[in-house]
C-alpha cells in the first residue's frame, strides 16, 4: 500500500499486487519463497495500468453525498462518474495539493465565504458602482438639507464666540476660556444633532441597500424605505444611546481627579482619561455591528448590542484594523474635496490665508458658507454610502464565519445547488 497519502485519485488502486509506480518482481517475497534476484539488464517498469489521468490530482477530501453542500461555496460537480471533481476547493493543481481560495458562489457584490479585507472594501465601492442612483440619490438629498439647515443656523442662531483678553489677569482668563467652551459645545450642538438625524435616516436606508446588494437584487430607494422604515425608531433609540454612553464613561474617568482639583488632581484626571478613552475605544468596537444587526434582524436594542458583542468576540482586533483603515480611507478623501473647496470659498468671501491660522475666529459671510457647504454636501454624499457599506459586509462576514450565512444567502439569491440544503 503506498505510504504517501493524496498521490493517487480516488478510485485509483495497485493492481495485481502491486503498488504504483514500484515495479514488484515476479514473485512476492515474504512467502516462503526467496526473492528472485535482480536483473542485471534495467527493465522498463511495469506500471498499473488504472492511473489517475494526467494534472488531475487534488489534495483528499471526504466524499460529498450529492444533497450536500459546502457551506463556503456550490457543491464540486464530478465532471464523470467515480472520477475526480473539476471545480470546488481551488481546481486541480499540477502535483497535487490545491492553494487557491474556494470557489464560491457570488450573486452580488461579493463571493458568499469569509471575505478578505480588501474583499469587504472592494465590496462597498461595487455596492456604490451597482446601485449609484439609489445610494448617491439618497445620500446627497440628506447631505444638501444638512448642509442648509447647518448654514442657515451657524449664520443666524449662534452666538459669537467669546473672546480672550490676553492681558487679564489668570482668574479672568479663565473665565473667557470656559465661556469659550462654552460657545463651542452650544455651536456644535444643532450641528451635530442635524447631522445625527441625517446620518440615522441614510444609514437605516443604506443598510438596506447593501444587503439587497449582496444577494445581487435591484433596490430603488421607495423599497430600501420601507423595508428600513419599522426598524427606525429603535435605530434613533441606538444611535442616542451609545453616544451617551460613551459620554458617560468618559465622565466617571475624569470626574474623580476633577473634583480633587490641583496638580494631583490633574495627574489623576489624566490617568483616568486614558482608562475612560480605552474602555470607550473596546466599547466602540464590540457595539459597532449592532446597527446591522438592528436592522437586519429585526432586533431590538439590547439584542442588537448583544449580537454584535458576540459576533465581534474572539476578532476585536481585526475589527478594529478595518474600522480604522475605513476611516483613513473616508479622511483621505474628505481632505482631498474640502481642500479645494475651502480654498475657493475663503477666496470667494474675499479672506486670505492669513486670516484661517490666525488666532482670531474669522467672520465668514454668506460666500465662505455656501460654497464651503458644496463641498461638505460632496463629501458626505460619498463618504456615507462607503462607510455604511464597509459596516454591513462586517456583520455578514462575521455571521458567515460563525453562522454559515452563506447556505442561507445562496439559497435566498436561487443559486443552483443549494435549494435542498434546509435543515
């Protein structure tokens, strides 16, 4: 019997007696009977005469009953009764072991089996190309009445910023700089809560979108609503609640060395923030598939976030990579349309370079805002549909990781092979 596992095809078995490839002599030793000696002329070895077919060895697999499935790709169909499969597990290989990915079915945007990362990023920009009027139709009506209402508050309802007086004394300045802050956090507010409504309403939609992608389906915007729409409210509850949170944590690391006061307290301030920083940072990341799951699965609150704490366990880290390397990647392009944007509208308002690193807040009219805001309106149109694209493949790869997701999608999309794969 041969000693070396996979370098024969199944089926394929020694004849006569006689292993592959070994050119026994006339009489087997070992039975009373003493081997005959060699011969002294070489002999052309008498090889079997049932040899697999030539380049079509593959590495041994488990035979597959043909209701099965796999569950990270179709079925390998044999291209002949008894006779080696021809797709499945990477192909045959010339001498031997298969090494290429498993061939997997791919209805949508990506193939139905653990993604790469470069798989999930590829995923979203062909989500964005597939589905273009749905997903940037969307995303630039919410972006222009963001952008207005954002315009319209900084320019008539928020205070001017308080000023600094360099020369008063340490108690007065102070006072400036917290009424400063102050100012700030008020300017913020409306801003931030606008976007806040805009973001909910274009990632519920987008979610949608995405998942209708990956099972390759058309979707118009009427139907990503309606099928976003009942999950909505919950959305909203999510999406207030986990800043609050994070806010929350953030409070009980500074408060202590805030309430000592002096040098020790700041030094205990500070260690206490960075404790509070890193908790909010692992809390981030193992709640950042909930609104998938919240979506998708119709979960509730509590459900969701326990979905993704979950589906995140055992693969932080590699949440984390891709959830950073998504937002360089939405920076990177952010940057390279404010850039120009901002450099006309400064123009535009008839500022110059001097007046954007100086010290003093500059006072921007109607020009700066309008043209300024174009520019943000093309940024989150396509910044958006991206980074809700990169969050909903996550959350499919995990539960396809962990849930072979994969059965059920490929039976969802009709992919030949799998309708009789229920349970």
């Amino acid at each position: 019997m041969n000693d070396s596992p996979g370098s024969a095809s199944p089926g394929s078995a020694p004849s006569d007696g006689q292993e592959p490839g070994v050119p026994w002599p006339a009489g087997p030793p070992g039975q009373g009977e003493a081997a005959p000696e060699p011969p002294t002329a070489p002999t052309p070895p008498k090889w079997s005469s049932n040899q697999p077919p030539a380049a079509q060895w593959t590495a041994p697999n488990p035979p597959v009953p043909p209701q099965q499935t796999s569950a990270r790709g179709p079925r390998a169909q044999s291209g002949t009764s008894g006779g080696p499969p021809n797709t499945g597990w990477g192909g045959p290989q010339p001498g031997g072991w298969s090494n290429q990915q498993p061939i997997a079915a791919k209805p949508g945007v990506i193939p139905l089996r653990p993604l790469g990362v470069g798989e999930i990023l590829e995923g979203s920009v062909s989500t964005m190309r597939a589905h273009w009027r749905t997903a940037l139709g969307l995303t630039i009506g919410v972006a222009a009445a963001i952008q207005l209402c954002s315009i319209l508050v900084q320019h008539y309802l928020l205070p001017e910023p308080a000023r600094i007086d360099s020369g008063a004394d340490p108690a007065e300045q102070l006072r400036q700089s917290l009424d400063s802050l102050r100012d700030s956090l008020l300017s913020l507010g409306p801003v931030y809560a606008i976007t806040l409504i805009g973001t909910i309403f274009t990632t519920a939609v987008l979610t949608m979108v995405v998942s209708r992608s990956v099972l390759g389906r058309p979707v118009t915007l009427a139907d990503a609503w309606r099928e976003a729409k009942p999950q909505l409210s919950r959305l909203v509850g999510l999406s207030l609640l986990l800043p609050v949170g994070y806010a929350a944590v953030m409070t009980i690391g500074l408060l202590p060395g805030l309430l000592v006061g002096g040098s020790a307290g700041a030094g205990l301030a500070a260690i206490g923030g960075l404790v509070a920083t890193v908790v909010v940072i692992r809390l981030w990341i193992s709640f950042s598939l909930a609104g998938p799951a919240l979506m998708l699965e119709r979960q509730g609150i509590a459900a969701a976030l326990r979905r993704s704490a979950k589906l995140v366990k055992g693969v932080w880290w590699r949440i984390l990579g891709i959830t950073l390397l998504t937002l360089v990647l939405t920076a990177l392009v952010s940057g390279l349309i404010d850039l120009p944007f901002n450099a006309a509208a400064t123009i535009a308002d008839g500022k110059g370079i001097s007046d954007l690193v100086s010290s003093e807040t500059p006072d921007f009219g109607w020009p700066y805002l309008i043209v300024s805001g174009i520019g943000a309106m093309l940024t989150t149109a396509l910044t958006y549909p991206f980074t809700a694209g990169v969050t909903v493949l996550l959350y499919v790869d995990q539960r396809i990781r962990r849930e072979a997701l994969d059965i059920d999608l490929a039976r969802s999309a009709g992919v030949p092979g799998y309708e009789n794969t229920g349970n």
